[in-house]
C-alpha cells in the first residue's frame, strides 16, 4: 500500500471510529508503529487530524467567523436549543458565553420568562433586549470578533463577583478524554472561570464537535451536568454517562 492510500486509509478509519490507535492501526495496516506514527505527524502538519497521546483525534468543524456559522446547521441547532430550554428555570440567574446554538436558545425563551442572565456576548445580550422579566448583565473585556465575546483579564475578574445557577457553554470541541478545548487561550480561561462559578454546566454540541480537540483545554468533560448532542455513538454515550454526565440526544 502506497503512502497516500495508507494515510487516506488512517482519515477513512478515523472518521468512522471517531479517533484511532497507533497499535491499532500497525496491525490493521500492516506496517511498523514508527510508520503510523510519521503519517500521523503529516498529517498533523496538514490539519486533517490531531495527534494525541497513543493515537489521534478528529479535528473537528474549521474554525470560521461567527457570522458565517450562524448559517450552518440550523435546524439541528434549534433542536438542540429547544432541548436546553427544557432544562432552565425561572427566577434563577442564568450565564450563557457566545455561540450559534447559545443565540439560537436565547431566542427561544418566551417573553414572558424572569431571570437573571448574564452574558458576554452582546449578540446574545442584545437579543435579550426585548425580554421586560429579564435582567440582563453584560460582562466587559476585549471584544474577540471571531467569536462575538468579551474576553480577557475584566471579563475573568467579573466574573468572581457572582454566583449562578446555570452556565449555557458554547462548545467548540469536546472529546470524553481531552475534555473541553478551544483555539484560544484567553477564552479557555473565561470559560474555565464561568464553569466554576456555576451549580450547572450545560453544553450543547452538534456531531461535528463530538471526539475532537483543539490546542487549549478549558475543562474536563466531566465539568459538564449536561451535554446535549445529536447521534452519539451508544458505546461514546456510555462513556460520558460513566462520567456522571447525562447526555441528552
């Protein structure tokens, strides 16, 4: 088997099975593990994949601006969205970071719902602007455009001030191993800080963002009450739920 069809073989394996093995894969390809190992580092090097301890990762969704994913997946988002609505409750103070999904939920909650909500992102905020029975709070910092968020040390700091009921995460990636990751370090951290602060974690993830990692790590995926997600694999979803995770999907 020539290089290009083996490494072709390794991203049509990995694709189907969420993540591979390096052992694994010397055996089923026939080749030394020192081999798998330099397909794996290539194709590291031309993104199509994530090395990991042992093995590697999918990578998940491109990272796009926020106006552009606004577009994509919608009508599994809302489902999604709708699911987490479920699970909020009046009269308790809410935190929900930036995300597609998190503003698709935000535009779901009845006029008439009472709560505190703080948020760092001003699309979310801004659409919360109509709701009379809600107290929005928005939390300062640099705004990171890509995503639509507050970041940095004044949203960290903020932050220390409250307390809350539920954190809504948006999530970029998350793997039952690596945890929860992002591209940016300044954002793992506000994330990390939001989670702490939160009786409730709930992360809503649409299949593409299930098994992958990215370069900074914002929590275990433990950290997580809820993961509220489409067609996960049953032996992945056992894997969670071992975890003390309830996977909604």
């Amino acid at each position: 088997m020539l290089k290009e069809e083996r490494q072709q073989r390794i991203l049509q394996i990995l694709n189907d099975e969420q993540k591979v093995i390096a052992k694994d894969l010397s055996t089923r390809l026939n080749v030394s593990e020192d081999t798998i190992r330099r397909d794996l580092k290539e194709l590291d090097n031309q993104g199509s994949l994530k090395r990991v301890h042992s093995g590697a990762l999918r990578v998940g969704p491109p990272v796009v601006d926020f106006s552009i994913r606004q577009n994509i997946s919608y009508e599994i988002k809302l489902r999604l969205a709708n699911t987490v609505l479920d699970l909020i409750r009046e009269d308790t103070v809410i935190l929900i970071d930036g995300g597609t999904t998190n503003l698709y939920m935000v535009h779901q909650i009845p006029l008439s719902f009472k709560a505190t909500i703080i948020t760092n992102s001003p699309p979310i905020a801004m659409a919360l602007s109509s709701h009379e029975n809600i107290e929005v709070i928005m939390l300062g910092g640099t705004l990171f455009k890509q995503s639509m968020v507050n970041l940095g040390t004044d949203t960290v700091q903020a932050l220390k001030n409250f307390r809350v009921d539920v954190y809504i995460m948006g999530i970029y990636k998350v793997d039952i191993h690596s945890g929860i990751s992002v591209p940016s370090l300044s954002e793992a951290l506000v994330k990390r800080e939001m989670a702490s602060i939160a009786s409730e974690v709930i992360g809503m993830a649409t299949s593409d963002k299930l098994n992958t990692i990215s370069n900074c790590i914002v929590s275990p995926a433990n950290e997580l009450t809820y993961l509220v997600t489409e067609a996960m694999p049953a032996d992945i979803k056992t894997l969670y739920e071992q975890e003390g995770i309830q996977v909604l999907d």
